[in-house]
C-alpha cells in the first residue's frame, strides 16, 4: 500500500508533521499496531493519570473534567516513526467557543504528545441564529470562525449539569491526529482553559468528558 493511498479521506496533518514524509509517491505504510484502545466499557484505567470514570447516556466514560490535565501513557511500543491518536470526546453545557470578553471565553481545549502540545481548539453549544452566533474553531484549530458543533459526530445529547434537561447540550467530536513519534514510550496528555469566571459553578458550567482513546503505531517508509 503506498502511503499515499493509505492516507486518502481520513486524515489531517498538524503542523508538526514531519513535511518530507509527504515529498514521494512511494512512501509505503509498512506496519501498523493498535498500542492502545479504551473505551472505558471495562472499566479500566490502567496508564491513566487522573482518571474517573462515570455514567453518560448509558455509557462509561472518563470524567467529568474543568481545567484538569488527564494523560494516558503507552510503553514498550514497537518499532515506530509516526503515531496516530484518536480521541473522542464530549462537551458538556456552556461552551462559548471564541469570544474574547474575559468572563465567556474563548473555551479552549487541547492535547498534546510528550511535552509538545499537537492540537488546540475551541467548541460552542451555543445556539446560532442570524443576530447571534458564539463561533467555534473546530474541525480547524484556534483561531478559526466555524459554526457550532461543526465536525461533531452526535450533536443530539443532552445536558450534563447546568444544561442536564436540555437536549443538544453535549456534543461528541472524534478528533485524529498523526505526529511524528519514534520513542518507545509515550504520554498523551488532554487538558482544557475554559473561561467561566461568570458562573458560581465552573464545573457544572462547562466540562468535557472522554469517551474513547486509540493510540496506533504506524512505520512508514
């Protein structure tokens, strides 16, 4: 399989990739190895730093979070040179998206690889209407005006706390990213800067949960 059909439809690059990898038409996939995949259905947090675990709609996922740093570490990987991450997540209630007033945003959330962040974004569930209109940056990354829950694969859920009788308040996002990688071990941390200086209960104000994490292992050549 060459690389460059391996890549066709799914993909999106940050900054950080290595550019030479996308310079020939016979850069070939040669392996690739799920190293990691939870979706919490098991309970399990094994290689989890500040992991909790709780019941949304029927599911088990990890959180909920406000401006908490949660990381997943990997080791004894196989032979490798670039990584691909997945992570799907879900943003409960409030969420702003790019306002700059200091009180309602931006609502910012992030992760990165080691000690190099890989991808940082803002998410609205504000409702859009012709006079009023909280943008979002995601599918892009900050600062880019797209509408809310564009990119999201369920936008249909309800409320978490603030919003908890309210449908179309939580909406998931799976979010891919392939980084140049080649260590052994890995740590994938995720973290949020949300602004809620207005509200006497930032938590029950704007939170994200994690409802799945799949780290793959790629050698390309």
């Amino acid at each position: 399989m060459t690389f460059r059909t391996w890549l066709k439809g799914w993909v999106i690059f940050p900054s950080l990739i290595f550019l030479g990898f996308l310079s020939s038409c016979t850069d070939t996939l040669e392996a690739e190895s799920v190293v990691y995949s939870n979706d919490f259905s098991d309970l399990n947090l094994a290689g989890f730093e500040n992991g909790r675990l709780f019941i949304f709609e029927d599911d088990t996922v990890a959180g909920y979070y406000h401006n908490e740093e949660i990381a997943v570490n990997v080791s004894d990987m196989p032979s490798h040179n670039l990584l691909k991450v997945t992570l799907e997540i879900i943003v409960h209630d409030s969420w702003d998206g790019n306002p700059d007033d200091g009180e309602g945003g931006p609502d910012y959330w992030f992760f990165g690889i080691d000690n190099q962040e890989v991808f940082r974004t803002t998410f609205s569930n504000s409702p859009c209407v012709s006079t009023y209109c909280l943008y979002q940056s995601y599918p892009d990354g900050y600062f880019r005006q797209n509408t809310p829950k564009s990119g999201a694969i369920q936008t249909n859920l309800p409320g978490l706390c603030l919003f908890g009788a309210s449908n179309n308040y939580s909406t998931k996002y799976s979010i891919s990213k392939i980084v140049e990688h080649s260590n052994p071990n890995v740590r994938i941390y995720v973290n949020s800067d949300l602004t809620a200086d207005n509200s006497p209960d930032p938590i029950c104000d704007e939170s994200w949960s994690l409802a799945k994490v799949e780290i793959t292992a790629l050698t390309l050549n």
